[in-house]
C-alpha cells in the first residue's frame, strides 16, 4: 500500500486488494490445495521457479494477505503467519541460526521465550546468552562469541515492562555484525515501529493486541529486508550457500532481499508445519482492523489505573512506563511516545501470598494465562507463566514473587477501578 497512508487506514486497506466482482472483505481460502491444469505448471512450484499457491502448509492466500498488512503496518519488506507467537520467534531465530550456534538474549524476555532459548534450543545444539538489558554497552558486548548469529529483545518486555533502549541494541547486533530480532508484541505498530529505529527483523504474537479478541492464537514475523546476509556469507550458510532440498538454491541469490522470509517459507514450514488456519487469519484480520482504535484506549485506561494504583495504601510498588516517576519513562517517551501498552505490574504489601488472595477476590477482572486482549485480565507470573523458573532466574527475568500482571481493557476504566478497590478492600 502507499506509504503516504497512515497507519490508521493501513490497518483497515492494506492487504486485500479486491477486484470487479470480487469480495469486498478479505475472503476465507478454507482449502488444503489447489488446482492446476498440468504436472509442469505444479514442478515449477516445487522448484520454485514460478509462484503460486499448491498446498496450505507452506502458502495460503488469506495468510499471505494478512501477513502483508502486518509487514505494511511494520514497515517492512515481507513478512510471514506461523500458527503462535512461540513458532515465530523459533523460526525466526532458527532460520539462521544451527547446531553450534549462539544467540545473544535479553533476560526480560516473556517466560516462554527464555525457556525456548534456554532449555529447547539448547538441545538442538543452539547457545543462548542472556543478558540485563539495562547494561552498559561494554558489559553487553562479553556476552558476543564468534559464533554469534542474532541478537533478541523484546520492545516492551512481558512482564517486566523493561522499555528496550532499540538504539543501543542495533548498534551492538551491527557492530558484530548480526541482526537484531525484536518483539514487538505488546507496543504493536501503533505505538512503536522497530524498523524506524534500525533493527532487523520484528516478530508478534498475534495472539495478543492484533486479535485483540482472544480468540486465535497466531504469530508473525517480518523482515525489513536491510540486513545484508551476504555481506559475511559464511555466517549465514542457511541463506548463502546451496540448500540441497531445493536443488541446490542459493536464497540471497535467488530471492535477493527476500531471501530470509522465503527461506522460512519454503524450509523451516514445509518441514515443521506452524502453519496457521486460514480461519484463523481471517478473524486476525478483523481484529487489525480495530487495532488503531483498541490500542490508544488500552493506554489510556492504564495509565489512569497505574495512578490509581500508586497511590493506595496496600499497593507496595507500580511498574508501568507512563508514569513519570517510572524508570523507563525517558526511553518510552524516545521510543513509543503516544503510549506503552496496556499492560502494568504491581505489587502488594505483605508480599507473595497477599497477591495471589487479592487477585482471588476479583469479580470484573478474570484470572486468565493470557494478556493484552480487549478484556481486563490479571495473572501472577511466579505462579503461572514462569513457574518452571527458579527464584534466581525469576529475578534476572526481572520478575518479583509478588507481582501481579494487570492487562487493563477497554471496559469503562471505572468499572475496572471499581473491581480494584473492592479487592483491595477485602486483603
């Protein structure tokens, strides 16, 4: 799409492009094939010497056109579905990293993600590192080998709500000459776009924000299309050296600025299959559709909530990057200077077990393992989404014993308050 348009009708224009007669909304291709009138016209696809659509695990037409939104709202080259956020930020990472490898992370990173670093990956033969992302430049540049491959953040970190300084991380990726990957799932293309800011590659969980309905789980990646894979082309063999699946392809040379998504597309899911259903991605769409709208309201109603908040008597501590006395407030103005996301933590006096008997006596607000959906929805990480973590790792992973996670809706922030209060009430 054009990019004189704004981000607002990009999310509602971008991606189908209907023709004389055709739907006007993006249709649903609920099909596992599709047809072609000769043996040759079906080999050049599996040769990839002509493009085309013959089996939905690899390409589907709803999914292709959603992830083209994505890519448009992101700023980016290409882009490409997976069936959850956790396939897109393997798949990213695995697409260029193998056995032997080594990936340097951000400790803050969402639970799930350091345990697919840190215990999966690990038994494919991938080294991780994880770092403070608050270090200094010097101290985060011990954490690069020769081995090396990418660096990976997260924009917003969940649920640490770590804003990342996206500058200091491009220049340490580019400096040892590797890509940054960032993910962007909580601050969404609304608030922030990575890509402006010089990093690489962006990955989404779908799942959250961009649905926005809780509905379908999903996961995107996108390419920005200016890292050089070919500038040191024994760093990157998966992308510059023949792939003899193919016939011998060389993908920087045959897909040019393309090569890292089509790679993904043609290897990594022809063989590991996240694909996600085209059903799927038509009810992702609609959500997209209201992205811009749902997003500055869940702001908006955070904010109001984290003052309301800080300023309570049982409430020992408020972590949320629109207030000013908050720690990362400077880089979210830098970086996201319309809103964070709807997301804050907290803590309360009395520590663990106050915490989990306040979030028990909530009405309005559901204790759910999900976050960043049009419903307000509280969850206790240390028992939760990092209860594999150890007490140590749960600290380096910026995460307290006590913490709450509040993912604040777009229901009237009074009656979300109000729930609040009656909770409060009662501890």
């Amino acid at each position: 799409m054009s990019k004189d348009y704004s981000i607002e009708t990009k999310c509602i224009q971008s991606g189908w492009k209907p023709s004389k007669g055709e739907p006007r909304v993006l249709p649903i291709f609920q099909s596992t094939t599709f047809k072609y009138d000769t043996s040759d016209q079906m080999g050049a696809l599996f040769d990839l010497e002509d493009t085309g659509y013959f089996y939905t695990r690899l390409q589907n037409p709803t999914n292709d056109l959603v992830a083209a939104k994505i890519t448009d709202l992101e700023g980016g080259f290409a882009g490409m579905l997976t069936s959850s956020g956790q396939a897109a930020n393997f798949y990213a990472v695995f697409n260029i990293c193998e056995a032997g490898d080594h990936l340097v992370c951000s400790s803050t990173v969402y639970g799930g993600t350091f345990n697919l670093f840190d215990v999966t990956m690990r038994k494919l033969g991938i080294d991780c590192t994880f770092v403070n992302p608050d270090s200094s430049p010097e101290e985060l540049r011990k954490a690069f080998k020769p081995n090396t491959k990418a660096v990976f953040a997260e924009t917003i970190a969940n649920p640490a709500l770590v804003v990342l300084d996206i500058e200091k991380f491009v220049d340490l990726a580019h400096e040892h000459e590797v890509p940054l990957i960032i993910d962007n799932t909580f601050a969404t293309p609304i608030n922030c776009r990575p890509f402006e800011w010089g990093a690489d590659i962006v990955t989404h969980s779908t799942t959250k924000y961009m649905d926005g309905h809780a509905m379908c789980v999903g996961g995107c990646i996108v390419d920005s299309g200016n890292f050089d894979w070919g500038k040191n082309p024994e760093k990157f063999p998966g992308l510059t050296s023949p792939d003899d699946s193919y016939h011998g392809i060389i993908y920087t040379e045959k897909f040019g600025k393309g090569a890292y998504i089509n790679k993904a597309t043609v290897q990594l899911m022809r063989d590991l299959g996240s694909v996600p259903s085209p059903q799927n991605s038509f009810l992702l769409n609609v959500g997209l559709e209201t992205l811009h709208l749902r997003v500055p309201r869940h702001c908006e109603n955070a904010l109001n909530v984290a003052k309301y908040l800080k300023n309570h008597e049982k409430v020992a501590w408020v972590k949320y990057a629109g207030l000013q006395e908050d720690q990362y407030y400077a880089l979210a103005q830098k970086y996201l200077p319309n809103g964070t996301c709807g997301v804050l933590s907290f803590g309360l006096k009395g520590g663990r077990e106050v915490s989990v008997s306040f979030m028990d006596k909530l009405k309005l607000v559901a204790i759910v393992t999900h976050v960043a959906d049009a419903r307000t929805c509280v969850l206790h990480p240390a028992s939760h989404t990092h209860r594999q973590l150890t007490d140590e790792q749960l600290v380096e992973a910026g995460v307290a014993p006590d913490l709450i996670r509040l993912s604040v809706g777009i229901e009237n922030v009074n009656d979300i308050i109000a729930d609040l209060e009656q909770a409060l009430a009662e501890i």
